[in-house]
C-alpha cells in the first residue's frame, strides 16, 4: 500500500550506484511516538505532521548542498522549489491528484497576482475523463496543457492467493462485495462499525480490505459485538494487505466500494465491478462526484450535513448497482463498460505519449 511519507530521499548522477539518505521528520508535539505520514493519524492532526516537516528545510538545505543533484521531486514541500532554486537546481512536482483537484485547488481570488511561470502539476490524465477541467485550465493560465496519461495498470502476472481463489470461488459470479480504501485512508471506529454493519445488512457476501481504525487496538477489537458470528461463511473483514487488481479481476466479485484515491481510480475504472463511491478526504471528493455526476459511471454513498455516513446509506447504495432491476444499476453500468471499453484501446495511450513527445 503506498502512503504519502515526511520524508525525502536525494539520488545523484556522480556514483554508478544509488546514493540514498533519508531525512527522519523532526518531532512534534501532539504527534504519537513513530507518526510520519498522513496515514499514521487522524485528520485533525494532518496539520502537525506539515509542521513537523517543515522543521526539515534546513536539514534538507544541508543535504542538497552536499549531494548537488540535478533534480529534487517533491510532493507537498511547499518550501522545496524556492529552496532549490536558490541552490541553481531544478525542482519537479510529482502530483497523483487529478485534472480537476488542480483545477479546483488552484483558482486564485479575484485581483491576485497572476501566475507566470509553469507551475502546473504534470498529471497523469486525458481529455476523454477530465475534457473541461483541462479546458479550464488552458483558459485561465493562458498555457498549454499537455497531457501524458491516461496510464492504466496492466494486468498482473502473479497468481491470486490460494486462500482467496478458493474463498471466492465458493459464490455466484458478479455477488461479491469488494472494499477496500487503501493507505491513506482511516476510518474512526465508529464510522468504520457503521460500514462493516452496512455490507451485512446489504445481504450480499463481502471482502473488506481495511485499515485497523482509529480508537481500536485491531480489526477484532473493533467489529461490532457479535459480528463475526453473524457474517461468518459469507463475509470477512481483512486486516492486512491483498491482491487488489486480481481480486477485482475475479469472476465471483461483482462491486468495488472505493475511497476514490487517485491510486484505485483507474483500477475501478477498468475493472467489470459495479462501482460504489465512500470518499474520505481532498481529492477523493472530487473524483467521486466526477464519477457520479459526469461520467456516471457509479453511486456514491449518501453521507448526512455532519459528514458521516450511516449502515443504511451503505446498504442503499450497494443495493442500488447490485439489484438486477435497479434502473440506476443498468445506467451506471452501461456508461461504465463504455468509458472502459474506450480506456482498453491500445492507440490511445501510445496517441497521448506520442502527442506528448
């Protein structure tokens, strides 16, 4: 599982092989013992993991004048370009965000000073799933933006774990709920009850990939009481790392429930699952209502004016792509096998390279 890291690794040209130093975060307090990413804490404390890695920029500076590199990538050091222009080197920003984020997060007030340089984000995308936000961008920039994706994930060549073939292999084609929200993605312990508690009521058998969440010592200790018991044989909730491509390949798993991360965004949308939308944070938003409102191509999981989600708005929307006579169900999956099918040529990402070079 990739995870967003306050770290910052420095390769150079000058050796044959890698020279590699990491730059442990400073401390902060109000940040647990080990926290390093976003993904070790609760958003509340997203901000002190920023500050903890700002407190890096002179460790950082010592570096890079030692090692002298031809490029630093960075990701959410917004200190880093400036620092390494002073020092004559390029810096390159490496965003796994889309057209849209970008699009959103980067319209400045009225009467601020324009932008004049190229500080775009080269993103991974393509005009057939984000054509207007990238028009947008063109306008307001008054720049060119060239595109490089989409890039799709090629099919795995290694085998699904036995345990899971013979685990799945026990249910209907296209009956089997798939959830999973990645690294990045934690849920309280009482929002992630609320979830496991919405896959039993849908009824439907179900693998859940998910995160020990916050407030609870592990997965068991946090399923609702007397779970297991009731779901044993038809659903199980998974504490570690699986397969996901291969899963979503399966034959018996008929619906992805996604955080819409841009890292799952392509696999759910060139997978044969029925997709159910339960964004968290930042951009998952906007690829949710990108998939819901735009491309339609699946539901999102109705959340209430506090933020929160319920068992039942879970079971509505699984139920709503699941049912054979869901109007909805047949609308999302025709506008799905569409924009897959078009994903799927093999001309169109070798015409974006191509039009990129």
């Amino acid at each position: 599982m990739a995870s967003y890291e306050a770290r910052v690794r420095f390769g150079t040209r000058v050796r044959v092989r890698e020279r590699v130093r990491d730059s442990a975060i400073f401390k902060k307090d109000g940040l647990p013992p080990g926290a390093e990413t976003t993904s070790d804490v609760p958003d509340h404390l997203h901000p002190l993991i920023t500050t903890a890695m700002d407190r890096t920029e002179s460790e950082i500076e010592l570096f890079l004048h030692d090692l002298k590199p031809d490029i630093v990538f960075f990701d959410f050091t917004h200190w880093l370009p400036k620092l390494a222009r002073s020092l004559g080197i390029r810096s390159i920003l490496y965003a796994t965000v889309s057209s849209l984020t970008v699009d959103y997060y980067t319209m400045p007030p009225a009467g601020a000073e324009q932008h004049t340089g190229n500080n775009l984000p080269e993103d991974v995308t393509c005009r057939e799933i984000e054509g207007p936000y990238i028009d947008n961008l063109e306008s307001h920039f008054g720049k060119s933006v060239f595109l490089s994706g989409p890039v799709i994930p090629k099919p795995p060549t290694s085998a699904l774990e036995e345990k899971w073939v013979k685990w799945l292999g026990r249910f209907k084609i296209r009956s089997v709920i798939y959830c999973a929200f990645g690294s990045e993605c934690t849920l309280n312990k009482d929002q992630f009850q609320e979830l496991v508690l919405g896959l039993e009521l849908s009824g439907w058998p179900f693998l859940a990939a998910l995160k020990q969440p916050f407030g609870a010592e592990s997965i068991e200790e946090a399923l609702p009481e007397g779970y297991e018991e009731r779901v044993q044989g038809r659903g199980i909730v998974h504490g570690g790392w699986v397969q996901q491509l291969l899963i979503l390949k399966h034959p018996s798993v008929g619906c992805f429930i996604t955080h819409c991360g841009s890292g799952s965004y392509f696999e759910a949308l060139m997978n044969q699952c029925q997709l159910v939308l339960l964004r968290h944070v930042g951009d998952q938003i906007l690829n949710a209502r990108k998939m819901t409102n735009n491309l339609k191509v699946g539901v999102e999981v109705e959340k209430g004016e506090d933020g929160l989600f319920t068992k039942e708005s879970v079971c509505k929307a699984v139920n709503k792509v699941m049912e054979v006579d869901s109007e909805v169900g047949r609308e999302v999956r025709a506008n799905h096998a569409k924009l897959r099918e078009l994903l799927s040529s093999e001309d169109l990402e070798s015409s974006y390279i191509d039009g990129f070079c």
